[in-house]
C-alpha cells in the first residue's frame, strides 16, 4: 500500500477574489497529495510538482499550523531557458506542466514511525494511529533509494536496506521525495504555452522538530536532469510564490540581496486574519546551482500584482503572455519585457531587485508609494546556466515563517525572519552539507571554510576575528546590526587558502549585538558577537 493521503478526481475551481484569474484545474486520477507537518508549519505536496496547494476545503500551507488559513496559496518551481535558441518553459506555479515519473508515487518517511506522536497527522485528517504508522512504515521499506532518494547509510555499503539504513534526509525528522519528468515529446504545448525542457526533476523536501529556527523552516531541493538531446542555454530556476498573511488583499513584498531572501509582510500591524500579530513569510536560496565550477547566487526577485495591467500574472496556455512573460520575469525584468526602474528619490537607475530595501528602518526602496497594499506574488531567480544533455544541477531553498505570536507586530516579524534566514544558512552550511549522503549520487560539500569566535567576547574597543579557508578565493566579511543593516565591510578581496586574522576597532557604534559574516564561494557563515562600553 502506496502513502497516499489524498488522491483526487475532480474540476478544481478556486477564485482569490483580489485575483484578477479564475483558475480552472483539472486534477487527475494519478495526482496524490501528502504533507510536510512535523514542526510548525503543516503544507501539502502534490506527485506533479504542485506544493503548498489549496484546493477544496483543504488548505495548503499553515501557520502556526493549528491555524486554520494559509500562509502560501500556492509555491512553483519554474525552469526557463532555450532550446536551439526557442524560450521554453516549465514546471510549476498554480498549475503544473510536469508528470509523475516512473511509479509515479510520492514518499513520505518519519525516523521515529514506530513511536512517534501522530496528533499533527491526525489532526490534518490522514487516519488513525495505527493507519498513518503503517503509511510510514510501507515507504520506508520500499524508500526508492536506487532512484536517488537520500538516506543514511549506517552500514557504508552503498545498498539502501530498510532493516539497517534509515531513509530520508540524514537527520532530519521528516522527509518527502517524489520524481517528475515534462520529457513528452518536443512537439507537446504545456500550460505555459511552451514546448517541454526535456527534463526530469527529483523533488526533496525536508523538516526538523527542534526548538530552533528550523521549527519554522521547510527545505526544497530540487535536482534537474537534462533528459533530451539538445542542450538548455541561458536557463534561470525560479521560485515563484503567492504569499497570504492572512487577509490577502493587505499584503507587501520585498528582498534581501544579502540573505538572498524574498519575503512577504503585513502593510499594517492589524490583518484581519491574524489580528494583531501577522507573521512574515520568506524564501531564501540556501544553495545555487553548479554549473563546472561556476556557482551561482540570487540573480533577481520580481513581483506580481494581480489587480495592476502591468504587473498582472501570466495568462496560462499562451506562448506570447504566458512563457514569455515568465521568461522575462525570471532574467530580472519585468513581464513586459520592461526594466525595473528605481524611483528617484531612490537614487534612480536600473534594477533586477526591485524593493531591496528595508522596511524595517524604511529605508531604500521599499513597498508603500507606487501601489497600494494588496494580494502579491514574489518570485526569486538564480541564472543563466547552460545544462548539456545528461548533466544536471541542484538547487536548494528554505520557506521560512516567523512571528504569528502575541507581543510580535509585522516588522518585529520581519526583524526575526531575517535572523532566522541567518541562522538556517549556518545549519546548512556548517552542520547539514558536511554530513548528508543523497543515496548513490552523494554530492557532500567539504567543510571547506572555518569563521571562528571572535575574541574577547563582549569587548568594548578592539576584537580578533579568525577564519580559514581551504582554498583561495574571494572573500567578503561583514558586521550588521541586529536589523539586518550593514554596519561596515571589514574584507572584500582575494584572500590565499590557510588562517587569516584580523583587527576590529570599533569606536563608532554604540553598545550591542552584532553579527559577523563570512561570504566564501557564495556560501556564508556568520557569529554574534557583544560590543561594551
């Protein structure tokens, strides 16, 4: 018996009433539904590539997930490139151009089965006790670990056996995996108006029950095969999103290009959904894709406003308003082929990051003057790549919530997003990407870089800070505040591989918390340190 908690055969019609689209679905047969819900947040994830989807009665994403409305209407992976120089576009954003693959079955593994609480599971409707152990318990023997599934291989063998290993995401609490393909022929036209990529997609999707940040974190990694014969070029990955805190028509949007973070926010400390405590939603790339020995960072984030004809969502089934636009969206301009222009009493110019600034402290270009509050999607971008036939690339992502809880109003929400956006890129980074295995295909990263507590902490005039590298390379050091801001750039150069030391002299600033990061190969560390005086 294959973990199934929802298989659907229906016409599927959904209106967000600020929504200027009426979306008509039609969920086949074959599509099956499970969900990610041992921390705080309880989302749903489709065998199509379909995530956080409302559909129903049934909500998508939650949290604090005891509440009963979304916080995501809808999450897409969308790949956008060009195949013998023809933009081509695929993936998913409401609706999904991709197929289960193979089997067709979507996993969903707990560590603890045997005696873990269920009440999450229970409570979202997918059995009785005895029901949902075994659901677990079927997908962890039949964990399809030759396909690429990751696990933990106790014995070193190289042979995933359910009475031994433990299947899953090393160390995580729960884990989700599923594999999907667009390769159905080239001559097929996907709801994006678009020929297929020709590829194949393996899906992971992974949580922690910790009492840390990683409480409101779910991780998405998504590994891209290039199936066909022809080479993809100037190909971006995008994750394109419908954020709802709460009432979705009082919403704003905005990134941080140093946390490679899009987030969404309340316009006001009062939602009429959350009331007086409106939490913040975020997606910040965690790990670009490799292209040789090229890695790639955030390289743009975009909006979408529904009820404005300029920024308005892609029609689906046209080449020339659907994929285009996508396309567009997805380089860093917008869907009319248009550049974003900062305001200027901004500073004027051109970006591909429209509302980098901080609301927090409202400075920059933030959201509050060009429209009015309302239902927003964001999406963010990392590109352009070359994927040769055969090769392929991996990305990862974290969804991540903060706030929703009495005393926290919207900023304050914002505030702790971003610190927890820190602190989820230091797990990563530090203790996840040193000891994961990903079943035959074991792409580890080696702890290749060191940044150590600076000393003496607290001081109150000058402090040593420490780090080493394995390699040379570029490297950036930084000291923000505890709002995020950027208080002085100590090292941006090319630094040789060994230990390097460094002198703070900080005079300048008053007594407090600050953070220290390590930017090394686009990937980053950072510590907290106490100035006194």
């Amino acid at each position: 018996m294959k973990f199934v908690i929802f298989s659907l055969v229906f016409f599927l019609f959904y209106l967000q009433p600020s929504l200027n689209y009426l979306a008509q679905t039609e969920i086949d047969s074959s599509i099956q539904f499970t969900r990610l819900n041992i921390n705080n947040i309880s989302t749903v994830f489709g065998n199509n590539g379909l995530s956080d989807y409302n559909y129903d009665n049934i909500k998508g994403f939650r949290y604090p997930k005891e509440f009963s409305n979304c916080g995501f209407w809808w999450t897409g992976f969308l790949l956008s490139g060009k195949v013998e120089n023809e933009i081509r576009v695929s993936g998913t954003t409401y609706y999904s151009s991709l197929m289960p693959y193979g089997n067709g079955m979507i996993y969903r593994v707990r560590k603890d089965y045997r005696n873990g609480n269920f009440s999450s599971e229970i409570s979202d409707g997918e059995g009785t006790e005895d029901e949902i152990r075994v659901k677990y318990e079927d997908d962890w023997n039949n964990w399809p670990a030759n396909e690429g599934a990751p696990y933990q291989d106790i014995n070193k063998n190289g042979i995933y056996e359910p009475d031994i290993d433990i299947p899953g995401v090393p160390g995580a609490d729960q884990t989700i995996w599923l594999k999907t393909t667009d390769n159905l022929g080239s001559e097929v036209i996907n709801e994006f108006g678009s020929k297929p990529l020709g590829i194949e997609i393996e899906f992971t999707y992974w949580a922690y029950n910790k009492n840390t940040p990683l409480n409101n974190t779910i991780f998405r990694r998504y590994k891209v095969i290039n199936k066909s014969v022809s080479p993809i070029e100037e190909l971006y990955y995008s994750i394109f999103s419908d954020p709802d805190i709460g009432d979705a028509g009082d919403d704003y949007v905005g990134c941080d290009t140093l946390l490679n973070l899009a987030f969404a926010y309340n316009a006001s400390n009062f939602d009429a959904i959350y009331k007086e405590m409106p939490p913040t939603f975020g997606i910040s790339l965690i790990k670009g894709p490799y292209n040789d020995s090229t890695k790639k960072g955030l390289s743009s984030f975009n909006f979408i406003i529904n009820s404005d004809p300029n920024y308005g969502f892609p029609e689906k089934n046209s080449y020339e308003n659907g994929a285009l636009r996508f396309y567009n969206l997805s380089r860093g301009i917008r869907a009319d082929g248009l550049q974003y222009q900062i305001p200027e009493r901004f500073g004027g110019g051109e970006t591909t990051f429209p509302f980098s600034g901080d609301p927090i402290r409202r400075e920059g270009w933030i959201e509050g003057k060009e429209f009015p509050p309302g239902n927003r999607n964001f999406g963010l971008s990392t590109g352009p790549l070359n994927l040769l036939p055969n090769e392929f690339h991996e990305i990862v992502f974290a969804q991540i919530a903060a706030g929703g809880i009495n005393g926290i109003n919207r900023l304050q929400s914002l505030d702790s997003l971003k610190i927890y956006t820190l602190k989820v890129k230091e797990f990563y980074t530090t203790s996840f990407d040193t000891l994961t295995h990903f079943g035959s295909n074991d792409d580890k990263i080696e702890n290749d870089f060191i940044l150590y507590q600076n000393y003496p902490n607290p001081f109150n005039s000058s402090t040593v800070i420490n780090y080493s590298l394995s390699e040379s390379a570029n490297v950036q050091i930084n000291i923000f505040d505890l709002l995020g801001r950027k208080v002085v750039t100590l090292v941006d150069d090319y630094k040789n591989a060994g230990i390097h030391s460094l002198m703070l002299n900080e005079n300048h600033y008053p007594s407090g918390v600050y953070f220290y990061t390590l930017t090394f190969k686009n990937k980053i560390l950072y510590k907290k340190m106490m100035l006194l005086k």
